[in-house]
C-alpha cells in the first residue's frame, strides 16, 4: 500500500494543513452547508436531500473534503453523530 504524497487533481485537491498543531489535510475551500435543508426557505431558498446529495458529490468529485455543517444553520437539524436527546426533530 502506497502512502506516498497525493498528486493534486484539482484546486481542490490541493490540501493545506488545517493548523499548526494538527496534521488535518483540508481542502482550501470549505464548502458551507447552510442553505442545505428547508429551515430558511423563506429567506434564502432550500435545498432538498437529492439537491443536497448531488452537491456534495460534486465537492467531493473535485477533491473537497472540508464542510461546515453547524448545527444553527437548519435550526439544530445539522447531522452530528451521535445525535443528542435535547435536539430539535429534524
């Protein structure tokens, strides 16, 4: 098994160390997971679950692996493993 360094196959591919302390390799572009879900439909738009599906296969497809998923964004309805009694039903 070859651990050799990753050849970059897009911009997002090419990973950066996410601190100084931490050897977490991250895409240089997060992708923002607050429009996914319907919670602020009124304001902003939705974005159903196939919708949201086919985007982060896409982010993931071109070397993505950084995501912002907070839990405020769709009114505690983010994914978090494992999910707690005191949230909201999603």
């Amino acid at each position: 098994m070859d651990f050799g360094p990753a050849v970059a196959q897009t911009e997002l591919s090419k990973y950066r160390i996410l601190g100084p302390k931490c050897g977490l390799r991250v895409s240089p572009l997060q992708l923002g997971a607050m429009s996914i879900g319907d919670a602020w439909s009124g304001r902003m738009g939705s974005l159903g679950k196939e919708q949201a599906f086919e985007l982060l296969d896409a982010f993931v497809a071109e070397g993505g692996n950084f995501i912002d998923t907070a839990s405020n964004y769709q009114v505690s309805c983010s994914p978090s493993p494992p999910p707690s009694p005191a949230r909201l039903p999603c």
